[in-house]
C-alpha cells in the first residue's frame, strides 16, 4: 500500500475527505492563500514588452 503525502501546510496524515489536506482548517488556509494573493504563479514577459504592474491599456499619443 503506498503510504500518502502529509499535509502541506501542518504535515499531519491527510484526511480523505480533505485530500490533501487534514483538516476542513487547513483546506480553509489554503485557500484564503490563493484569494488574498499569499501565492502567485511565475509569469514571464517576452523580450522588448514592459511591465508596469498595471492592466494594459492602450496608450494615448
């Protein structure tokens, strides 16, 4: 029987009902992560476009 991945944010054994985590807690957790910008996913940007961190929009002359 191949023995399962721990918790990733406490390690404790995952429960089925929360794969993969333990706890309704830490599935809670995990999400306010993701909705308040806790993680991020690595963007990258083509050679000569720059980034100001803000939505593009057309330029005006």
């Amino acid at each position: 029987m191949a023995r399962s991945k721990p918790c990733p944010l406490c390690g404790k054994p995952p429960v089925a009902a929360h794969a993969p985590f333990c706890s309704q807690g830490c599935r809670d957790r995990d999400l306010l992560q993701w909705l308040g910008e806790g993680y991020a996913l690595p963007v990258s940007t083509p050679p000569g476009e720059e980034q100001d961190g803000l939505d593009s929009t057309p330029e005006r002359d």
